[in-house]
C-alpha cells in the first residue's frame, strides 16, 4: 500500500464512524423512549394493583383433586419456568431482542397476565370503503388481500379496542393506536384483515407487521416504511417509489416499470424476485438492498450500505462513498 492512499482510507474510515455513530443514536433514542414507556407502563399497572385488592391477600382457588403442593412440585414449577424462558415471545418490542433483566422484571410485574390472552380475542368489522392508500402505525398484524370488495376488520382483546383507532383520512385507511398501550398491544398483537380493489399506497412504522397478496395493477405503487416495521408478499404496479427508514424490512415478490428507492438507517429490502426495469437508488448507513432489473441504473451509496442487482443493467450515474458498495448478485 502506497502512503498517498491512507489519507482516502482514512476519509472513508471517519465516514464509516460518522454514520455508526448516527445509526447507534437513532437506535438508542428509539430503545430509551420505549423502555421509559414500559417502565411507566408497568408502574402504573402496580399502583392499580396496590390501590385495588391484593392479590396477595386473595385466598388461593381450592387444589384440584390428588394434588400435592409440596417444595417438590415447587421445585418442578421453577425448572419448568427456567426452561419456558419469559412469557413474551419475539418481536418485543419492535423485534429487537429485550435484555433479560428488563424482561424478566416485567414478567415478574405482571404475572400471568399473558396466559388466556389469545382465547379472549373479539373481532369486530367496520364499515369503511373507497379508500386507495392503508397507513399502519404501532404494532400490529396486518393482512391485505386484493378482492373486488373493501371489508376491514380487526381481531384483539376486548379491553384493548378502546385506544385503537380505524379511521377514514380522504382516500387513505388508518389503523393505529389512540395512546401507547405499549406491552398490552405485544401480549396479544391485534390483528387486521383488509380487503380492497387497488393498493396504490402503503404507510408502516412502529413493529407493524404486514403481508399483501393479489395485487396486480399498472396503477403507481407507494411504499412508506420506518421504525422496526416489516413487510412481505406480492404486488404488480407501475412505476414503484420505496422510502424506507429505521430498521425496516420488505420482501416483495412481482414486478413494477421504474423504481425509486430511498433507504437510510439498517433497513433491508429484498426484491431479487420483484422485477424493474429502471432504478434510481439512494442509500446511507447500512442499508442493504437486492433488486432485479433489466435497464437503466442510477445510484448514490454512502455509509456502509449495500446495493445488489440481479440482471443486466446499464450503469448510468453511480457514486458511492464510504464502505458503501454496488455489485451484481
């Protein structure tokens, strides 16, 4: 290595730092502000305990006929629970992985509150139609099916309808929270079922969680995506316009005419089996993305992000910087 190239490695070392550092920040902001709202969250369920009856002081309901509750059993109960692990399962919150002490301190908190939730869901329908867009926000599971028909529906635990909001915006379907319900909404993620004609639009933050199937029209296709948010499925449209942000995900299968894609942050889209012709690319940090095109290819990489095409395209105007990269898959 020549000395007249460390000062260009060490250009891109500083640009790999800088972008780490803003991707570090962005995280640990997003993580602070939940584990704040957990913290609240749980305090006040313990307060409305305390101020309520006792659970403590509850006489405990009679023993089932044969059984034993010896330290025997209790040591059984206690292995079984270390082997279970915690009660919240993945995707809490925002599919990141929650450190033990945290989870365990709010499984702890809460007891059992967890168990039965699922048998306790009510699905209500709500009559909204001629909307073309769906924005998501919070967290949920969301089904999207192209059908002749608009029907939408919502399956959760009864308690949690009141701080949900389905609402109607000009051309555009809302699905969100009305306030954080923060780990009442992760111990039974509600669940939504749409049906519609066209999907021209498509907004997702939070840990939403979507899935589109059917569609297939030469209509301009939107897709909006931002915090831990992930998206799969398959859709056909014209010209197609990707913004991502956070640590969002997407596979697409499918195909559009001319695609634009805009991603900063760790966000990772794989359209190796969704087809374009043109592309415009641009990615920071460490985004990483796979698409397969047959024309022309515009790209500005920065950061440590990755670009992958499947195909043969023509390069047009391509900068990258950093560690960032451009290659054929």
């Amino acid at each position: 290595m020549e000395n007249k190239d460390l000062p260009q490695i060490d250009r891109i070392l500083d640009s790999i730092k800088t972008e780490l550092g803003s991707i570090r920040a962005e995280l640990k902001a997003s993580l602070k502000t939940e584990l704040d709202s957990i913290r609240a969250e749980v305090k006040a369920e313990i307060n409305n305990i305390k101020s309520g009856e006792s659970p403590s002081h509850v006489p405990p309901p009679p023993p089932p006929h044969g059984f034993h509750d010896d330290d025997e059993d209790e040591e059984e109960k206690e292995a079984e629970r270390a082997e279970r692990g915690p009660r919240f399962g993945p995707g809490f919150p925002f599919d990141t992985d929650m450190p033990e002490i945290v989870r365990g301190a709010i499984d702890n908190a809460l007891g059992g509150v967890a168990s039965g939730r699922e048998s306790e869901r009510t699905t209500k329908e709500f009559q909204i139609k001629d909307f073309a867009g769906i924005e998501i926000g919070g967290s949920f599971e969301v089904e999207i099916i192209r059908a002749d028909s608009y029907s939408v529906s919502l399956s959760a635990e009864e308690g949690l309808f009141r701080n949900l909001d389905v609402s109607k915006d000009g051309s555009t379907l809302r699905i969100g929270h009305s306030r954080h319900i923060g780990w009442r909404a992760e111990l039974t993620r509600p669940r939504a079922r749409i049906t519609m004609p066209v999907l021209k639009e498509l907004m997702l933050s939070g840990a939403t969680r979507v899935t589109v199937s059917g569609f297939s029209s030469s209509e301009a296709f939107k897709l909006s995506q931002s915090g831990a948010s992930s998206l799969s499925g398959d859709i056909t449209a014209g010209n197609a316009q990707f913004e991502l942000s956070g640590a969002s995900r997407a596979r697409l299968t499918g195909s559009a005419k001319d695609a634009i894609i805009n991603a900063s942050g760790a966000n990772h889209m794989e359209l190796g089996a969704f087809s374009v012709h043109n592309a415009s690319v641009r990615l920071s940090g460490a985004s990483h993305i796979v698409i397969k095109m047959d024309g022309r290819l515009d790209a500005r990489l920065s950061g440590v992000s990755h670009f992958n095409y499947i195909g043969n395209p023509t390069m047009g105007n391509i900068r990258t910087s950093g560690a960032s990269r451009l290659s054929r898959e």
